[in-house]
C-alpha cells in the first residue's frame, strides 16, 4: 500500500475538494428509463439495492488505494458505496449515473458532507470524466448489450483511468439474470471480461456473489478487479 500521505503518483496530498454537481446532458431513451425507475421505486426497493456494497468495499480495501486515490462509481445513482467511502476517508469521489433523481437522493442522505463529492449527471458512453486512479462499476456494463456501446465504454474507462488504475467491474454471472429492470442483459465470467478489457489490463481477482434482493431472490454476480498494465 503506498503512504497515505501521498496520492497515486507520488505527490504530496491536497485538501479535500468541494464539488457541485456536473451540468446536466440531453435526454436520451436510458435515461428516461432510468429516471422512471428511480421516480416510481424507493432506492431500497430497486433489485440491486444494498445496504452495504460489501464485496465492492472489499475489493477496494485490497486494492491498496489511498485515502487521497480518485475513485468514480459508474452507475453509482443512489447505492450506499459512497456512505462508506466517505465513513472510511475518502476524499476524492465521484459518481455518475445517467438518472439526476438517484444522483439526488444520494446528495440528500450525506447531508452536508455531499460538497465532498462530485456528483455527474450522464451516460458512461459521452460524459466528461475525471481522471481517476480507480473505477468502480457494478451492474452498469451488464446493460450493454450493443457491441459499439461495449467499446465506447472501453475507451472511456481507458481515457479515465490512471497508468497502474484499477478496475473493479460487477455483473451479472453466467448463471445470473437475462433481464433486469424489464431490459437485457448481458451475462459475463471473469474470462468474459478479461477479454473485453484485453492486454492492458491484468486479472488479478475474481470472486462470485450471491445478491439477495429486496424481494428474497437470488441473482449470481460476477466480481473481478483488474489492474492497468
């Protein structure tokens, strides 16, 4: 683990930084779905809620990332991720999510500490990123069911991802759902995401989980992190 007194590269760690949300982007037909979702169900109620994003904080923890390491969650919307980056110290956040109504009801549970996060309204595909050290994606790539839309993806996590960045990607497993949220859904092995990632990037742990929903069923995950080459 490098010092905590230092970030990613080396050097000396700043204050922590206030962010206000990114502005907003056109409409597009994800994010009418996705704003629907997020207006008609309580974040504790959508299937992929969790109270705590256990294997995610997990993987991150061995990641060896310091406090000051920038971390984005793609797709983060209104998940608890967040609550336990900053309880653990974080102080360079950022999620994105397409739906402004789950970025809102996450600003809303921090309360004032939500100034330490910069909160961006968009999809993966077109928006402006920050640089970051570590990407965090869990069921957000599992909805690409187009082959392009897999490679603008691609090229956006290596156009934001730091030399030696990690990546932490969550999905649907083989034996996982074929739907979610009345979409399609992609099913992914750790080899399955290997390959879409390719040569850059190496495979350094996998894991599977058991997601219980808040209706008592069962959807298999499939964990992994991998590190850039």
């Amino acid at each position: 683990m490098q010092d905590a007194d230092l970030d990613p590269r080396g050097e000396a760690a700043q204050p922590p930084r206030r962010h206000t949300p990114a502005m907003t982007a056109p409409p597009t037909s994800a994010k009418v779905h996705w704003e629907q979702v997020y207006s008609s169900k309580d974040p504790t109620e959508v299937s992929w809620y969790q109270e705590h994003a256990a294997s995610s904080l997990t993987q991150i923890q061995r990641s060896g990332l310091p406090r000051q390491g920038a971390i984005i969650d793609v797709g983060g919307g209104a998940s608890t991720l967040v609550d336990d980056l900053l309880e653990r110290g974080f102080v360079d956040l950022s999620v994105l999510d397409v739906a402004g109504t789950a970025l809102a009801a996450a600003r809303a549970r921090q309360g004032p500490r939500a100034t330490q996060v910069r909160w961006i309204e968009g999809d993966v595909l077109t928006a402006e990123l920050p640089p970051v050290d570590l990407w965090h994606d869990r069921a957000v790539l599992h909805f690409l069911t187009d082959p392009q839309d897999r490679s603008h993806y691609v090229h956006q996590l290596e156009s934001s991802l730091r030399p030696a960045g990690h990546v932490i990607l969550a999905t649907f497993a083989p034996d996982g759902p074929q739907r979610c949220s009345g979409l399609p859904v992609m099913r992914y092995s750790a080899d399955d995401l290997a390959d879409l990632l390719g040569p850059r990037f190496e495979l350094v742990e996998t894991e599977r989980e058991e997601h219980r929903t808040p209706l008592g069923t069962v959807q298999a995950f499939t964990y992994t992190r991998f590190v850039r080459t």
